[in-house]
C-alpha cells in the first residue's frame, strides 16, 4: 500500500513538471485572444513572459513568446499610421525570436511560435523581397519541427500535423517551390481526409494561392 502511495505521489509530481515545463501553456491563450484584438489579454501574455524572463533572462520559451508579441503590436502601430514605432517593435519582435531560436535551436516550443508568426505575418509584408525572406525564415522553422517530430509524427492529433503540413505546403507554394508544396498538400489530403486541412489542399489544387485564412490555424485555438 505504501509502494503505491508512493507511485502516486511520484506520478503526480512527474505531471505537475511537465505541466510546468510547458510554458506554452500559462500563456497561449491569452496571446492568441491578444491576436484577434483583445489587448487586456496580450498584455497578461506579455507580463507573464516579461516575469519570467526577470527570473530568468535566457528561458527561450518565454522569450519567443513576447517577441512575438511586439511583432504583432509592430503590425498595430503601422496601421495606426506610426511607421516609427512600428519598425521599432518589429526590430525588437524580430531580434527576441531569433535570439530565442539561437538559445533553442531544437526545441519545437521555440520554433513553432516564431515560424507560425512569421508565415502568418508574411502574407501581409508588402515589400516582396521581404515577404520572400520572412516566408523562407517560417518554412525554416516547421522543418526543423518536422525533422524534430518525425519519429512521432503520426502519433499526434489532427490540429498539430495539420497546422504544420499545411504550413508547409502553403509556404513552399508561396516561394514558388511547387513540387516540395505539391508533396505537403497531397500528404494532407491523404492522412487528413475529410478534415479542414484536406478542404484547403483540394482548393490549393484547383485555385492556387490559398487565401491567409485558408493556409492556417483552421479551427484552432477553441479548446484549452
């Protein structure tokens, strides 16, 4: 009886770490409700990311997450018509996910929020060569993710393999790379029949490019 206390405790404490590790957790929602105008939301987003970054400067995790947070007020403040600022916080967004990808070159909650920051914002980059350049960085990224969860891939859920081969294919078709696009869409059409991701690639084949809201985050971000 004792053993098996023993397990549970052990269990429980082995749960409450990986809980802790995934610092994607604490802050997701607040970020992608901060993303579709909910500023009160970033803003705890970012001082969650801010709090930890004091306690420690190099936690990677933390670190791409705020940066993509200034990116995306970059974007706000161009709209807004102050170019000044906006260049400001797109540097600094910028500068905090890279830096978090060089401290974390391996870690796939490092590289999927840069690489899904980018390709989104890269649809809206008016200057082509750095649309191009943006878009080649996010692709970057969901291969290094790839190559990280191959081993495993077809254990994950619909939502994750997706996101990430449709990311794939859409960002591959964008840089005029067709025939690595044409491999992503045919292997979601495939191993995601009947789903969302399938209906964005059997439009990818009859009406290419997919529209931004086509390529991404399909049904995303509704659950926890």
């Amino acid at each position: 009886m004792k053993k098996l206390i023993l397990f549970g405790v052990v269990l429980a404490a082995a749960i409450v770490l990986v809980a802790q590790q995934r610092f994607d957790v604490k802050v997701r929602n607040y970020f992608f409700a901060g993303f579709q105008g909910n500023d009160a939301a970033l803003d705890k987003g970012m001082k969650i990311c801010e709090d930890t970054l004091t306690s420690n400067p190099k936690d990677a995790e933390a670190m791409v997450w705020h940066g993509s947070g200034l990116y995306f007020r970059s974007g706000q403040a161009f709209q807004k018509g102050d170019p000044q600022t906006g260049m400001e916080l797109w540097t600094r967004g910028n500068d905090e996910m890279d830096k978090a990808v060089s401290l974390a070159p391996e870690n796939v909650s490092v590289r999927i929020p840069r690489g899904s920051v980018l390709l989104t914002s890269s649809h809206y980059i008016p200057d082509p060569a750095m649309a191009r350049d943006v878009t080649q960085k996010g692709v970057a990224d969901f291969e290094k993710t790839y190559e990280l969860q191959k081993t495993y891939f077809d254990k994950l859920g619909t939502h994750p393999r997706g996101e990430l081969m449709l990311a794939l294919a859409d960002g591959h078709s964008r840089l005029g790379e067709n025939e690595r696009a044409q491999y992503w869409f045919q292997r979601v059409r495939t191993e995601l029949k009947g789903t969302l991701y399938a209906d964005s690639a059997n439009l990818w084949t009859k009406d290419k490019p997919l529209q931004p809201r086509q390529a991404g985050c399909l049904g995303c971000h509704t659950g926890e």
